[in-house]
C-alpha cells in the first residue's frame, strides 16, 4: 500500500547526526545493518509501500515497517503525472526543485550515482590516496549535515572531484561559510520528522534540500484519509482533507509525499478541490510523489486552511494488504476509513500504531467490517507516530 506525509505528517527512523565541521572525524566503519544500499548513503536507496501512509509529505501503500530498495534518482527519472497550472513545468525544473541542485550535497549525490559508486569504495579510494574519510562523514556530506573545513576534508573534497571525474573546483566551489563548531540540532519541523522517519528516509530523498524546512509554517490539526480497494485486492485510489494551522505569518503552501511499494502502482490522475496544485512530480526511482499546494492566500499566525487532494492509482502487481500515515506532530483527530470492494472483502481487519518507522506495532485491536464494506478508525489528540490499518484476505 501507500504511506504518506502530509503536511506535518511522515514516517522513518531517527539516528543522530554526524558533523565534520572541525572535530575529528568517526573512525571508518560500515554503514549499520540495514542501512547500506540506500542512495544517500550507498549507492541504493530503502523504501516501502503498498498502501498509503500520510506525513508532512504524504502518504503511501506499503508493507508495515519494511523498506525496499530503490535506485538512486536520476533527473530524467522525475516525471510530470499532473500539474495544474495552466502552464507547463519540465522535469528538470521540477527535479532541481525537488532535489536542491546546484549545492555541493545535491551535486554530490548526482556524482556518486552517475558513477556507480558506494561510499565504501569511494571511501577506499580516499583512503588509498592517504585521506581517511569515513562512510559515516561522506553521507553526512551528501545529505547536507555537515560540510567539509578542515584542511583534511578539503584536501578530500579536490580528491573526490578527480575520483569522480567532475572538473577541479566543481564541489569546492559550493561550499558555504564555515559551520559552528560543536554538534548542532536540527530544526524543529527536521528534528521531528527525523523522530518518526529515521535519517535517509524516502520523505528526506525526496524532497531533497527542502527537507531541512519541511513544512515547518504549519501544522496540521485534522486530518482524513479515504482508501479505496479494487476488485483485484489493489489500491485504486486514496482522497485526503487536511486542517492546517498556520505556525507563523505569510505561510502559503504545503509539501506532501506519498509513496507507493509496487513499482507498478503510480499515480495517473491528481485532483486538488481545497488549495491549488503548483507542483506534482512523480520520482519513478523513489516510487514517490511529490506534491506542493497552495493555499490561494497567505495566512495570519494561528490562521487555519483546508487543503484537499485525491490520487488515481494504476493497478499494483500484489494485492494491498495496509495503510498507513506518518505524523510528526499532535493531530487533534485523525479519521482513517478503507473502503474495500465487495469482490475483495477481508477476513479479518486491525488497527496498529507504531512509535516509529520501522518499530514494531503495538496497540493492535480488530475493527469490524461495516455495512459499506469499509473499515474505520477515528483516534482523537493522535499522537506522533505511524498509524495504520491492516488486513488479510482468505485463502
């Protein structure tokens, strides 16, 4: 199925930061189990979706807890599934928007992925020419939490060029002013969707440089999420209606994510009946969608705006067995309803909440199956976490 991050709502697991600022850097050391094979640390990427989930990007179809593994985004990989705006937007402007080109972790990652190359062999190489760097400070570099300033790191950012065959200066020339010494926090919209998502998650890739200030001029208060189930036991298609207060004066629009699990289920048709559709870019190596709304006005402090969307789903190849949303903050009310086909009922539906993802379930209760074939769960002051429903079909 899908998860997805609305507004403020996503999903993944949190690890601390690592800096290079001027502090020695941590000895070399693989990547931890299960974390190897991701675009923003390796050369892979780690995903998860065949149901929905919602967050401060959206929400996505997916297996409960797991992540699966995409290839690293290409720009021509980033394409135009809906944008209504009465003009046309090409896919690379979209995917600079979406990926923070022309900044030294963007240009980087594009580098490494053009190449073919892991942090481990590209920290090898640095090695063999006398630099030690460790996988952990090359994808804290790539991901934009920290930045080379020691000599030593410089010395291995005129290496990297060589190694990945970028003209001299390329990366040195989009570093920025020298960082605070000492481990820095990250903002509070990032610090919280890093509680709940985890570090390189599919929500962070994504969006790209736009993660560090995801959403970060609103909140959300309610929010209702409609699955609909075909035929086939697949995801059709999901609505969702979003209450968002405004945190601070002049916010104007909203980021949401939804990811899918089954390559072949993407996005065909996008409507927004609440806000206005600027942005909708679909990220085929992510199997993410990106979509940035408009209010139609800029909001006063406290001010709240609804923000409406519906997305037409192709065929999955599995059948949909959950559902889940990512939220970073407190939401008043969350209303979850699945409706299901009466071709593909389930025989047993449950309700589960995870403290994060990739955390195992708990608070799992049944739900019965109502007289429209659906499913619901209405969870007041719903706390931040992963939230999801279940089910199974019969033999």
């Amino acid at each position: 199925m899908s998860r997805r991050a609305d507004s403020d709502e996503t999903r993944a697991t949190a690890r601390p930061d690592r800096e290079d600022g001027d502090r020695p850097d941590p000895p070399d050391q693989p990547d931890p189990p299960g974390r190897g094979g991701r675009p923003d640390r390796d050369d892979r990427d780690s995903r998860d979706d065949r149901g929905r989930t919602a967050a401060d990007a959206d929400a996505r179809p997916d297996q409960p807890g797991a992540d699966a593994a995409a290839e690293p985004v290409r720009t021509e990989e980033a394409h135009i599934t809906a944008a209504r705006t009465g003009r046309a937007l090409t896919t690379s402007a979209l995917h600079a928007a979406a990926t923070g080109a022309d900044t030294f972790p963007a240009v980087l990652r594009e580098a490494l992925g053009r190449r073919g190359l892991s942090l481990e062999r590209v920290s090898e190489r640095l090695k063999a020419r006398g630099i030690t760097i460790s996988q952990a400070t090359l994808s804290s570099w790539q991901r934009g939490r920290s930045q080379p300033e020691r000599a030593r790191s410089l010395r291995a950012v005129d290496v990297l060029e060589e190694i990945l065959d970028l003209p001299a200066g390329t990366l040195r020339s989009l570093l920025g002013p020298r960082r605070p010494r000492g481990r820095t926090t990250p903002p509070g919209a990032e610090g919280a969707a890093l509680q709940i998502l985890g570090e390189d998650s599919v929500v962070e890739k994504a969006l790209g440089a736009r993660f560090r200030h995801f959403n970060q001029e609103t909140s959300s208060l309610m929010v209702h999420d409609i699955v609909r189930i075909g035929e086939s036991g697949t995801m059709s298609g999901f609505s969702t209606t979003n209450v968002l207060r405004a945190g601070r004066a002049g916010a104007d629009r909203a980021l949401f994510v939804l990811s899918f699990d089954d390559e072949a289920a993407e996005p065909v048709d996008i409507r927004v009946t609440c806000g206005r559709l600027a942005e909708a870019t679909y990220l085929k190596g992510l199997k993410s969608l990106v979509l940035e709304i408009h209010f139609g006005r800029k909001l006063a402090k406290l001010d709240t705006t609804v923000v409406s969307y519906a997305v037409e789903v192709s065929p999955s190849l599995t059948p949909a067995t959950h559902y889940e949303r990512w939220s970073r903050t407190n939401l008043h009310e969350y209303l979850q309803q699945v409706y299901f086909h009466p071709g593909a009922l389930p025989v047993d539906c449950h309700r589960y909440v995870r403290e994060k993802v990739g955390a195992p379930p708990r608070a799992q209760r049944r739900i019965p199956l109502g007289a429209a074939h659906d499913v619901h769960v209405l969870t007041s002051r719903c706390k931040p976490g992963v939230h999801g429903v279940a089910w199974e079909y019969g033999p």
